[in-house]
C-alpha cells in the first residue's frame, strides 16, 4: 500500500460510499470491506459510541470475533478505550507488554471523530506482527473518517425522520383537536391521540377547578387509583409540581421519584408536561408508562407542542361553553331562562317515556306586578324579580329547574314529582313569598301558580306547559294567591 494513486482510489472509493445515503451498516460494511480487500487484515470492526449508554455497541465486521453486529461493549476497555481517550490512533506496538510477550499479531484501534468528537472506533487486527506502521495507520484513519461521515450522515437522518415524525404528531393532533367544541369530547380526543403517537400506556388530563387539579379525563391500560373527576391537592405529586414550575417533569423510575404519588398501580415511568394558554396554566398533560425508562428527552419537546395546541383547543372549548352557557342565562336574575327551560324539557320528557318517570311543571306568576313597578319603580321590581328568584332556588331540590319562563313569569321543571308532590311544592313557594319581607316594598308581594303533570295532563312539551298555564289562569281567576292543579286530559276526562 505505497503506490499513492491507489490509495486515493481507494479513498475515493470509500468517500461515496459514505455519501451514499445507503443504510449505516451497508456503508460500514463497504468500507470494511474496501480495507479487507487492500490491507493484511485478517478482522476488523466498528464500533458505534452510544452516548445515552455509555457503551459501543457493534455496527459492522470481517473476519472471526467474539461478538456480532449489535453487541455491546464497554467504552473504557484496550485498544479501544485508548483511542476514546486520546481521540488518536492507538496500536498494540506501542504497548510495551505486548512487545514484551512477544507477540506475533497486531491491532489498531483508531477513532471515529466528528469535528472533535469521538463517534466510534475502527478496530483492526493483522496476522503480521507490526504490521500497523505510521503510513498504513495514515491511509486508515483517512477510511476511519469516512466511517465518521457515514456515523454523522445516518445521525442527522434519524433526527431529520424524527424531526419530520414530530411534525406529523402535531399536525394531527391539531386537526383532531381545533373542529371539537364539547370540551367532555375534546379531553377524550386529546387522550386517545396521545396513546396513539407517544409510548405511553395511559394518558390523563388534568385541569386546573379554582384551587384544585382535577383529573378530567384519562384513558389507558393502567389502573388508576382515583376516579375521573376526583381533586388533587395543589401539593400533590410530579403533577401539582409541573403546574406550580409551569415546567415539564420527566421521571423514568417512579419507585425513587421525590414528592412522586402513585395515581396509577403499574406505573414505572411518568411526563408531566403543563398545559399554557396565553401566559395561564391550564392544567397538566400527563403520560404514564408500566416500563422504566419509557420516556426520553426527546419526547418533551414535541409532547410540548402538542400541548400547547390541546391548551388551545381546551380554552377554546371552555369560551364556548362558557358562550353556551350565557345564552342559556337571563341577564336580571342569573337563572336559566325560556329556551333553557324548552331544551331541558324536552329532554325530561324523553327520559320519563323511556323510564315510565314522570315530570311536573309549575307555571309561576308574580300576582300584580305592573302594579308594583308603578307604586315602587321599576328598579325596584327588578329587584323583586331577583329574590323571588333565590327564594326559588333554595328552596328547590338540586334536581328541579327553575328558569325565568318571561316577564313576571317563572317555569319549574320538577321530575319524578307526582302530582300532589308538585301541588305542595308550589303551596311552599307561594308560602314563603307571601310572608317574605322584600326590601323597599311596605307591602306582601304574592304569587299564583298553576300546577301539571306528565303523563297525566299532556304528553308533548306543549300540552303540558298548556296545561300548567291554564291551570295558573284559574288560580289568578279565583282570585291570585294560589295555587291550582290541571284537570285531567280530555280523553282520560272522557272516559271517566
Ligand atoms: P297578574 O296578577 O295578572 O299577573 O298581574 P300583573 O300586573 O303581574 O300582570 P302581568 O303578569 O301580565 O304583567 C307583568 C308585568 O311585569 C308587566 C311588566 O311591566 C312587568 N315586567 C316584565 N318584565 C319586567 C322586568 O324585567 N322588570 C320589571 N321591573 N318589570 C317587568
Ligand atoms: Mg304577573
């Protein structure tokens, strides 16, 4: 190997096969394989640093060995280690025991370096003792850099193939997420796309309820230890810390993890990473894993991202429930109003078919209203308006309805309620406004209500409300402060 046009053949030859773009091992192998064909070398290999290991793990080799391709060895170990160390060519000539022992074979290790960086080592043995002098070792370390190359060029791949898988993760989670309004449905979506493209094996989401974290939605195969919905304290676990720092929590061994609270009995592994919309935490995006060591840093960045669009997505949904919700509340009193009232009907009525339930409706009516605005104001009628309305709600169950039907007239939804039930119920109401004390009104304010029951005086959302409506017209007909129940249907009338 003197003659200088072959060498930078074989140089060359070497040089596009790193270039290639091939797969690592095949480049290895090639230029394994130009180095069998031109040198006395009867085995060679490469090995490759693996940082996050610490140790070399076989890529490609010639020749009889121990090992195969993929085995591990470690970093500090001969030749090897000697070349790592000193970043330059190190070969057994130089070690005076093997000179001393005389030994009949020879072996270089030379390191792999990109730019300063030791990337992995060529190994090679010959039968001929010094066989490795310093213009053989020259033409090697020319190869060994290409093998270098090859190291960098398939590196910069994998990053790039992550990098673009990343992107793809986050495109699709945000397309899953940005349509979805509900925000019981979106947490669900959040859930099953985080199972989908991290290796996770469940995934929680945690939203932050005044003082308190609570686990709104998860989904997985773990065993949780709490129940969807339930708080956590603002101390509590990797989770209360995330949200506190507003920074990500890797934790790959969850049995030494500090402040760590075990939310799921199989977990080895956790990911906290917080949930930030416009500069507020919204709560924690949280992954776990049965393994140790599940997750690695290269996952936070774009679990990240894809934070940052379920934050979104999750206020998004909130301002539009939040949206719902006020078109669903009348202004004056801070009750449900009319098309509240008509939505939830409906929807009662369903249920009672279904379950043979019933449901009762109270038509309400302030008696004399206009009359007191004229006497008092109308400001001060508001008023009234609005302590008739907490009246109402304390005294109601949590299960009734009360909404501001319109004006001075209030509807109560009240299910499971039998008919002589609700009459009672609205003979409390009427009881309670007649001898409450309204501020500013020298005088008893009083009410009328009328009083029907599905199935027994309607079957449609109609019907009933008709029927409590006439029913209030004849309590104000007899005279107002009082409360009235509907007579029964016609067909059940006629077959009386
Ligand atoms: P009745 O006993 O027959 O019910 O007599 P009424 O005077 O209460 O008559 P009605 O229920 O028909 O009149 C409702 C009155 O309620 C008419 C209107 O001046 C008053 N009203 C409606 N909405 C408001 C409101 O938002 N604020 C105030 N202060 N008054 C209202
Ligand atoms: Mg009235």
């Amino acid at each position: 190997m003197s003659d200088s046009s072959q060498k930078a053949a074989i140089l060359y030859d070497a040089s596009q096969a790193a270039l290639s773009g091939a797969a690592l091992d095949e480049v290895l192998n090639h230029i394994l394989t130009i180095i069998r064909d031109h040198f006395q070398i009867r085995s060679g290999s490469v090995l490759v640093l693996d940082k996050t290991q610490q140790n070399l793990y076989l890529g490609a080799h010639f020749g009889p060995g121990r090992l195969h391709t993929g085995d591990r060895v470690a970093l500090h170990r001969g030749l090897t280690g000697e070349a790592i160390r000193l970043k330059r060519p190190a070969h057994s000539a130089e070690r005076a025991a093997d000179m001393r022992r005389g030994e009949k074979r020879s072996e270089v290790a030379i390191p792999l370096l990109v730019r300063e960086e030791v990337v992995g080592v060529l190994g090679l043995h010959s039968d001929q003792p010094g066989y490795f002098q310093t213009d053989t070792i020259d033409v090697l370390t020319l190869l060994a850099t290409q093998a270098a190359l090859a190291l960098e060029n398939a590196r910069l791949r994998a990053l790039e193939q992550r990098r673009a898988g990343q992107l793809e993760v986050i495109n699709a989670i945000a397309r899953q997420t940005t349509a979805v309004l509900d925000l019981d449905e979106l947490l669900a979506v959040v859930c099953h796309q985080l199972l989908e493209w991290f290796r996770a094996d469940h995934a929680s989401v945690v939203l932050v309820e005044g003082e308190l974290l609570r686990v709104r939605a998860h989904q997985g195969r773990l065993t949780p230890s709490f129940a969807t919905g339930s708080a956590l304290g603002p101390d509590d676990g990797l989770v209360a810390r995330a949200m506190a720092s507003g920074r990500s929590i890797l934790e790959n061994d969850l049995t030494n993890a500090r402040g760590y609270i075990a939310g799921f009995a199989e977990a080895l592994s956790e990911i906290c990473v917080p949930l930030i919309f416009g500069g507020e935490r919204l709560g924690v995006l949280v992954l776990d894993s049965a393994q140790k060591g599940a997750f690695d840093a290269a996952d936070q960045q774009p679990l990240e991202s894809v934070a940052d669009i379920c934050a979104a997505a999750i206020q998004n949904a909130s301002n539009f429930h939040r949206v719902k919700e006020l078109a669903y509340i009348d202004g004056l009193t801070g009750i449900h109003n009319r098309r509240f009232f008509e939505m939830r009907i409906g929807e009662e009525l369903e249920r009672a078919s279904r379950f043979q339930g019933r449901v009762s409706i109270i038509m309400v009516d302030i008696d004399n209203f206009k009359r007191l605005n004229d006497e008092f104001g109308h400001l001060l009628g508001d008023e009234v308006l609005r302590s008739v309305s907490n009246i109402f709600k304390q005294q109601l169950r949590k299960m009734d309805m009360v909404c501001r039907y319109g004006g001075d007239e209030f509807a109560i939804v009240a299910p499971e309620t039998a008919g002589g039930n609700a009459a009672r119920v609205a003979e409390k109401l009427r009881r309670q406004i007649e001898t409450n004390h309204f501020p500013g009104v020298p005088r008893q304010v009083t009410i009328s209500c009328g009083v029907a029951d599905y199935p027994t005086h309607g079957i449609t959302r109609d019907e009933v409300v008709a029927a409590a409506d006439s029913a209030l017209y004849s309590a104000k007909q007899a005279g107002r402060n009082r409360v009235a129940s509907a007579t029964l249907r016609k067909e059940f009338s006629a077959s009386r």
